[in-house]
C-alpha cells in the first residue's frame, strides 16, 4: 500500500497485554477491541498529494460494488511478465481457454491493499519471487477501483470482495476438481481482511492464508466477520510490521510473526506515517520465498526474546514457500536494515 498515514487524534494504545480473556498467552493490545480507535487520518499518495480523512464519516457509495469491479490477473511461468485481464465473475471463461493456466499446480492469490492496483510493488515482488522458484498459478487480485476511494468506503468494501473472490475459487473447485489444498491466499493491509473473508466464505477449507500486515483502522479484534481469523483457514499466518498504526498488533492468526517487535523497522528512519514498516511485511515475505533465513523463536514478548529468555525455544521460520504449519503462537525476530533482511539462524 504505497500510502502514508498519520492519525491526527491519535491517543497512545498502550502496551500489549498477556492477562487478558481474548486469546490466553498471546500478544493482545486492549484498545484494539475499538474500531474507532483512530478518529481521523492524513495519507500521502503514490503522486505525492496529502490527503485528510474524517474516519467517524460513513462516506455514500454512488453505486453498490459489483463483480465488475474486481479483475483477476493470472501469472504463470509461461507469461512471468504478462497477463489477461477479466472480471471476477468471468475469469471462468478465461480458464477454459488459458493454456498457462495448470490444473494440477497451486493456486496463489495476491490481493493488494488500499490504494493500490495490480501493478504495486506488493504485486510484483510477490508474483516474481513465486515464479522464479515455483511452477504454480497465481492469481493477483486487483480490486482498485475500490482500493482508491475513501478508506472508510474502501473497508467496508472487504466483506464483498472477498465473497466475489470465494464464488470464483468455488467455480474452480467444481470446473477442475481441485481440492482445497491446492489454494493459498496472501493479503496485504486490507487485502489480508479480504483473504480472510474468503476464507470463511470457504468455510476454512482453503489451505492457508499470509496475512502481511493486516489493517487495523477501522477492524476489531470483536468483529470477526470483516477480518483475518484462525478460523479462515486451515492456517493463518500473520506477519505484523507496523503494529500500533497501520496494522494489527495483536496476534490474530494461528501463528503470529513480529520482526523487529513488529512495530518500527530498522533501515525505515523516522518513518512517522508507516509507509516503509507497513511495506516491509511483503518485503520479508517475498524474501523469504527466495532464500529463507527468516528464523523467528516463540516467546512471550520482544524483551524476553532480546534476552534470550524465551521458555520453549521453539524455533520458527517466517514465510517460504513451504510454510511451518506446526507453529503456534507469537514468534519474534530481527532483521537487517536492508535487503537482504534476513539473518539466518541465531
């Protein structure tokens, strides 16, 4: 999400808690339970311009969002580079006659965040870093007309488009026969509310979910309905970044990853709006897909994981291709300044 945001009647959220009723042990910021924790911001586009937004401001849709709406964009190792364009409730025809597209590889879905389109770096580094190692499909879902409205109309967007999305892996389901295992979804900030909202479209069947950086204004961790669960997939994994501010700090998945304490990222300076740690999440991840090396230890918190005091020592790579689905918990990491970020083994 190329956008920076400062929220201008911020108050301090206050430190993550463990003696709370949400989820026993895990890493939980109590003001998170109120959506409307931020009552107003201020973002600069991809132009440069400065804009404000009034968060307690319900903006009107001149129209309801339709399938229209959504274009899919599918990327193989055939056409890395190129790819065509179709409605979401189409893309059906576009499959019958793509011969790219393989029936018997996985499916990876790559949904953009606010104010982004399929051609953002979250896209591309994403896309890029799954072909080069992979022969899979993937599928980047550009939902920009959407994305590029008003954030409090934008997320409130997320439900549909994840339904839109969750129709059409249901239409590949009975067209190929494919089973659930065979699809993974990756979001970005408000992209990885709409994976989520598939996935429990889905049932949780699909097989897991990369959350990078979940939005956090606006969501809840009360209201399951509009946003990344457990529950959406067979797995969830979570990467938070920008913890505190344009993200969720709290652990809302299966397995919960926090480079650098996931709130500010090294090699990012000031950084006051969150542009560069909110970013940082695809960065690690499409790293991660190319070398590994992200190796995180469950612990309780940040602290007790600088000071080795971490009681399981339970180690933990964040990421790959092959993700650890027998992580559970928080798990707690550094990295580099810049690329490469990763520091292998500890």
């Amino acid at each position: 999400m190329k956008v920076l945001l400062v929220f201008l009647t911020f108050t301090i959220l206050g430190f993550a808690s463990r003696s709370n009723g949400f989820r026993s042990s895990r890493r939980y910021v109590p003001n998170e339970n109120d959506p409307y924790r931020f009552k107003e911001i201020a973002f600069e586009d991809d132009i440069g311009k400065l804009h404000f937004e009034n968060l307690s401001v319900e903006h009107l849709q001149e129209r309801s969002i339709t399938p229209g709406d959504v274009t899919l964009h599918l990327f193989t190792r055939k056409h890395p580079k190129t790819s065509v364009a179709v409605p979401i409730n189409k893309a059906g025809d576009l499959l019958r006659h793509n011969q790219s597209f393989n029936a018997s590889a996985l499916n990876y879905f790559i949904i953009h965040g606010w104010r982004n389109n399929y051609k953002s770096n979250v896209n591309v580094v994403i896309t890029e870093a799954i072909l080069n190692n992979y022969d899979v499909n993937v599928f980047v879902v550009d939902w920009s007309t959407y994305a590029f409205k008003f954030y409090t109309t934008s997320k409130a967007a997320v439900p549909q488009i994840g339904l839109f999305l969750a129709n059409f892996i249901s239409d590949l389901l009975k067209e190929y026969q494919i089973p659930h295992t065979q699809f993974v979804l990756v979001g970005h900030s408000l992209g990885a509310h709409i994976a989520g909202c598939t996935g429990s479209a889905l049932s949780g069947q699909i097989d897991h979910i990369i959350g990078l950086d979940p939005a956090g204004p606006l969501f809840s961790l009360n209201q399951l309905d509009n946003r990344l669960d457990e529950t959406d997939a067979k797995f969830v994994q979570v990467v938070h970044t920008n913890g505190y501010l344009l993200g969720f700090s709290s652990a809302i998945g299966h397995a919960d990853y926090y480079p650098n304490d996931g709130n500010r990222q090294p090699g990012c300076g000031i950084d006051l709006f969150g542009k560069c740690a909110h970013s940082r999440a695809y960065y690690y991840y499409a790293e991660s897909i190319w070398q590994g090396g992200f190796e995180a230890e469950k612990c309780l918190t940040y602290d007790e994981f600088m000071n080795s005091n971490c009681i399981t020592h339970k180690k933990s790579f964040l990421g790959t291709f092959f993700i650890d689905k027998s992580a559970y918990g928080d798990y707690y990491l550094d990295t580099n300044r810049e690329a490469p970020f990763a520091l292998g083994t500890r």
